[in-house]
C-alpha cells in the first residue's frame, strides 16, 4: 500500500514539475503519456494538487501553472465588459492585437456568486482555438450567465500604453463598460 502511495506522489511531483516548467498549456493526455497514466489519473492528480493549493489552472488548451509572479514589468488590469457572443471574437482579438493577455472571465451568478474561468490567450491563433473549441463542444460563454453579459476579464501587458490602447479600442467598439 505503500508503494502505491509512494508511486502517486512522486507521480504527482513529477506533473508538477513539467508543469512548472512548461512554456504552454499542457493537455492531460500529454501529461498522462509523459507520466504513464491514463488522463482520468492526470485529472485525479490536478485536482489533488490543486487541494494542496498549487497555482494550477485549467485553460481551454490544457493545465498551466501560475507562477507567483506576473511576469517582470508586467502590468494588470480588470476589464468590464458588455457585448452579445457574436462579439466575443472581437473583444478578444481587440486585447490580443494590442499586446494585452487575456487572462480569464468572471460574472457574477445570481446563485454562486462570482464565477471564473481562464481563458489565457495571448494572440489570434489562441484566440482562434478557444473559440473552435467553444463552438466544437456546443458550449455558452460565461458571460450568458450573467443577466446583462457583463463580465470582467483580468488582462496583463509589458507596459501601461498596451492597456490604454486596449482599452480605448473596446470603448471605441461599444464593449467596455465604464
């Protein structure tokens, strides 16, 4: 019994550690083949870890492990925005072609409270990807759990001019709300 408790935390050590060293998302397929177990065992394992209260996210790309820091002279902002689905694209793509990293989705639920969501993306092709993969699994976006799709991104940039100019744009597109 032992062994086998032994066997799992090293296992998860071993997760942990590719995870921190990785420079992209990881899907739990990867993870599973380079640790030798199925992805349920990978899930079981995430979860585990995400107890102990390590800093792991689960993206539309696969697991990310959120390092303490936000990236040397990295500046964060929290966006509030409005708009309908078909303008998610254009949100986004408005972020991502000013420099600017979306970094997850939070509304507020009638019944849960705040509710978040990583989103993680950082150009047009992870842009492009979320959105299969919101379309591919016939999945609402967040903000439809709000009443009036408000909802807040955390966004990151290298400098205050990216925000600005971000942020000027959604306003200039009728999604910021201010």
């Amino acid at each position: 019994m032992s062994t086998n408790r032994s066997a799992s935390e090293t296992r998860r050590a071993q997760i942990l550690e590719l995870l921190k060293q990785a420079d992209t998302p990881m899907t739990g397929k990867e993870i599973g083949e380079r640790t030798g177990v199925s992805r349920q065992i990978v899930v079981g394992d995430i979860n585990l870890l995400k107890a102990v209260e390590e800093p792991i996210v689960a993206t539309s790309r696969g697991y990310l492990y959120m390092h303490e820091y936000v990236g040397d002279g990295q500046i964060e902002r929290i966006a509030v925005c409005q708009h309908t689905a078909d303008q998610t694209e254009e949100e986004l793509t408005i972020f991502v072609d000013h420099g600017v990293t979306v970094k997850d989705v939070r509304v507020e639920h009638p019944v849960y409270g705040d509710l978040t969501a990583s989103i993680m993306v950082t150009n047009r092709m992870e842009v492009k990807e979320f959105l299969e993969k919101i379309t591919a699994a016939n999945a609402v976006y967040l903000s439809a759990l709000s009443e009036d799709h408000t909802h807040l991104h955390t966004v990151t940039a290298d400098n205050v001019k990216q925000l600005d100019q971000a942020f000027e744009a959604l306003r200039k597109a009728g999604i910021l709300v201010e």
